[in-house]
C-alpha cells in the first residue's frame, strides 16, 4: 500500500462503471460538520435541500459521476440502536438518493462473520481502493490508497457481501 493518495474527486471522476462506499462507525467528529450535526440533535432538522452549501462539495460530484453511467452504492454497518449521529446521517440520505446514490444499512449483529477490512472506504471500479483514517474520536487521520489484487478481492467481496445483507435506505428504520 502507498502513501500517495490521488485526488478524491480525481479519483471519482475517472470511475468508468462502479464507485462504492463502505461505512463502518456509528460516529464520526469531523469537524465540518460538527454545526450540522449539533443544529440536528437540537431541533431535529437536517439540511434536505440538494442545493445548499452543505451538500455542495458532494451532489454536483455524485450528478455528473451518475450521469456518465457510473453505479455508486453506499453501505453503513450500524450499531443498534442506533447513534444521534446515524440518526443524522439516515435523515441526510434521501437526498444522496436523489443525486444517484444507492444506499443499505446492515445492523451490526448481521455482519459478525464478514471478513471486514479496518477501516472505511472506497473501492473504484473494482481496481482501486482509498482507505479513510479516523482518530478514536471520529475526525479525519488520513488517506491509504492501493491497487494491490489481494486488497482489492478482500474489500470487493466484503463490500457485496454488505450490500447482499443490507436493508435498503426505504425499509431501513432508525
């Protein structure tokens, strides 16, 4: 594995067929989000509107990787019940739907024997993966990105592995 991580968006921009996210903590501490995530805990509200400037980093990036025929699928193991923060993230995701995104939730208890790999990720048309670091309190540590075969298999066949379990966003109640 290297050190040398492309571009995310790059990244996302040369995938030809498929971009697939998995998700593995009940709670994340960036710091960018932290407003978002405080107003919501508060009120009860989440920023549904795909225009905002909270989304606009991701749903311009999503519309034209889906619109160039590019399947993005997302994938949350999540503790149950679940976290304020899932709660969070469960009420946002109508609206990565609605850019393109597919999205299944697999409660925790149901992927006990998956082989998992440590950390979050994003594997790019079955060839490369980027790995997300985050400290113990869920803010970003950092990047790995590789190409190796064997990488690639592990996290390919725990991702399908997820997805075939998972419950779709809809018929997914938090």
């Amino acid at each position: 594995m290297t050190q040398n991580v492309p571009d995310f968006s790059a990244l996302l921009k040369g995938a030809q067929r498929t971009a697939v996210h998995l998700e593995m903590r009940d709670v994340y501490g960036v710091a960018g989000e932290a407003a978002d995530f405080e107003e919501f805990k508060q009120s009860g509200r989440a920023d549904l509107d795909p225009d905002s400037e909270w989304w606009a980093g991701w749903i311009p990036l999503v519309r034209e990787t889906v619109g160039r025929g590019v399947v993005m699928r997302r994938a949350r193991i999540v503790s149950e019940p679940v976290t304020d923060y899932i709660r969070w993230e469960h009420a946002l995701t109508p609206v990565n739907i609605a850019a393109g995104e597919h999205v299944r939730w697999l409660p925790r208890r149901l992927a006990s024997d998956i082989p998992l790999p440590g950390n979050d990720l994003w594997l790019i048309d079955d060839r490369l993966v980027l790995f997300h670091w985050f400290t113990g309190d869920g803010d970003w540590a950092g990047h790995e990105y590789t190409e190796d075969p064997a990488v690639v298999e592990l996290v390919s066949s725990a991702f399908e592995t997820v997805w075939a379990r998972g419950v779709p966003h809809d018929r997914y109640t938090v």
